[in-house]
C-alpha cells in the first residue's frame, strides 16, 4: 500500500508492467542457448543452410515493449538462399521464391512450379527441432506463419520463422521474407521496426518504453482484444512522434496518449516498417468501441491528475485503480 500517486505508479510499473528483469536475464540465456542448438543443424543431413549473421530478434520482447508477463520470445532464423529468385510483383504478402533444386533441402519443399512452399519449409524446421536437446520434453507445432516451442519448464514460448534475406529490391531496400500462413512469404523488415521505437524513445528523453508498455496493461486490462499489440504500439509511438517532447509524469503521457488513440484510431495508421501501409484492419464498430473506452478513461484520468495536483492522494489512487484494475496499489490510510 503507499501514500501517493508517484509511489503507486512506481509500485505499479515494477511489480505489474514492466518484465521482472531476472525473468528477462533468463529468458535471455534460455534464447541464446536454443540458437545455439539450432546453429548445428545448418547445412547437416539434407537440412537448409543457415546464416546466423541474418537471425533477427523481433517483436515486443526484443523492442523492449512487452509487459508483464512474458509469453513469447520471436526469433527470425537466416536460411541461405542458395541461388533462389523471388517475385514481388504479386504485392507485398504474396511473394513467390523460386528454389534451388540442386539443393535437396530446397527441392523437398518445392511446388511442382518451382516455387519454395513455406509450409514446407516451417515444418522441416518443426520436425528437426524436435530433436534440439534440451528442448526434447517440449511442445513443437507449427502455428501459421511460426513454429511454436512451448518449454515444459518455463512460462514463455520460442516462435521461430524462418527467412530469407533479399538483394537490395527495384526501391532500393533489402526484405527479410517470411512465411505469410498459406504457403507463399511476406516481406518484412523487424530491424526498421525497432530502430524507429529505440529512435523515438531516446528523442522523448526514454519516456516511450514504459508508456508502451503501460498501454499495453492497459488494454489488457479493457480486453480490448480487437486492438493487437503492434497496433497499439505503433499508435503511441505515433502519438510520442507528434510531442515535442512528453511529460517526465507517466500519468500525464498516459492520459495524453488515451486522448490521441481516441483521435486517431478511426483512421488509416500506417506500420513503422512502411510495407504493410494501413494496419488498421479493426471494423468500424470496434473502432467506435475502443474509443469510447479510451475517452472515456481519459476523463477518468484528467480528474484523478486534479486531484493529485490539490493532493487528494487517496482519491485520485483510487481512480487511477478503477483504469487499471485491482493491481493497482491501494492506497495506505
């Protein structure tokens, strides 16, 4: 329990959002060891050649944006093209890769086109890492564009996509490809992702992370499930984008970026990495819902803001309880 607000916003944020950081140390040695293990199958028994210097730590947990609790790690794993083509011109999820067939990983995942199949090539990953030691008691299936290894003795998941690495493209960008869930690949680019939130949150003076991450408690919280994550996420980097600068008071940059979801989440909000365009695929009547939770949270907070600046510390923990669930610190009488 605590006396004020700064003090159950601290509480709140270590106890509740961020990652505990003795979880992410060993989350850490756990994701080091299995590339470690995964390194050894290159280019072994008919297996695809991987090139590490093309693995790519990806999503939340890698853009230090996830919060508590920690359930996935992503891992993006290099395979050497080998000689393999590609085509775009189907747009941007629809790439066709056109293997190598003097090469036997390559041609056993092959259509009868000539093009790399992904679900061929996500499986050949699943069933050679059935047998990654210390791993061998775990769970392995492939789940659409991933293979999932779900640990017996820990609470977080590995998923694991393959990729290949392109020649600098007609627009003169290289594309991580990946496969898209229905047997073609995608274009992506995880690092243009995490250097746009690493650049962001050092312009704004390191106050972007924890307002993520405290949205994203947030959301949780709402069961706002028709907003994904990187949705969210873009939106308050966006938001964090638009400031000249943003507040030192994490309550003050979570009420102002309440206000700039309500604003914006109607319109187009376009991905960081520039290739998808619009990510905005929410129907309008979930749109309409989410903003209504998120003004509607945003007066919550200008009101517990007024009373914490007459210092009403009591009332105003007890509103910022109702925003964020019985998690928050009550406060101590």
């Amino acid at each position: 329990m605590v006396k004020t607000v700064d003090s159950a916003f601290n509480e709140f944020m270590r106890d509740h959002v961020n990652l505990d950081p003795d979880v992410v140390a060993r989350a850490r040695k756990s994701r080091d060891n299995l590339l470690e293990n995964i390194a050894e199958f290159s280019d072994r028994e008919g297996f695809f050649r991987l090139h590490d210097e093309f693995n790519v730590h990806f999503g939340s947990f890698a853009r230090k944006t996830k919060c508590r609790e920690l359930d996935d790690i992503d891992l993006m794993l290099g395979v050497s093209g080998g000689g393999a083509t590609y085509s775009s011109l189907r747009g941007w999820n629809q790439v066709e890769i056109y293997g190598n067939p003097d090469i036997p990983a390559q041609k056993e995942c092959m259509n009868d086109d000539g093009t790399l199949n992904s679900i061929k090539v996500t499986n050949k990953f699943k069933d050679r890492l059935n047998s990654v030691r210390d791993y061998f008691r775990s769970d392995i299936r492939r789940n659409g564009e991933a293979v999932v290894l779900n640990l017996v003795s820990r609470p977080w998941s590995f998923d694991i996509v393959p990729c290949f690495y392109t020649v600098p493209d007609f627009d003169g960008r290289s594309y991580y490809l990946i496969p898209n869930g229905e047997g073609g690949w995608k274009k992506t680019d995880p690092k243009m992702d995490r250097d746009h939130v690493t650049t962001t949150n050092t312009d704004k003076n390191g106050r972007v992370l924890e307002l993520i991450r405290l949205c994203k408690k947030w959301n949780k919280e709402k069961k706002a499930k028709t907003i994904s994550s990187y949705l969210l996420e873009t939106l308050i980097v966006n938001f964090a984008d638009s400031q000249v600068m943003l507040d030192p008071d994490i309550g003050v940059r979570f009420k102002d970026a309440l206000h700039y979801i309500a604003d914006n989440i109607m319109n187009p909000v376009i991905d960081m990495k520039r290739i998808q365009g619009n990510i905005n695929d929410l129907s309008f009547q979930n749109r309409l819902i989410l903003r209504e939770k998120a003004l509607a949270d945003y007066k919550e907070a200008v009101n517990a803001l007024a009373l914490e600046y007459v210092s009403e510390h009591e009332k105003a923990i007890r509103i910022w309880g109702k925003i964020f669930g019985g998690a928050f610190p009550v406060y101590e009488r």
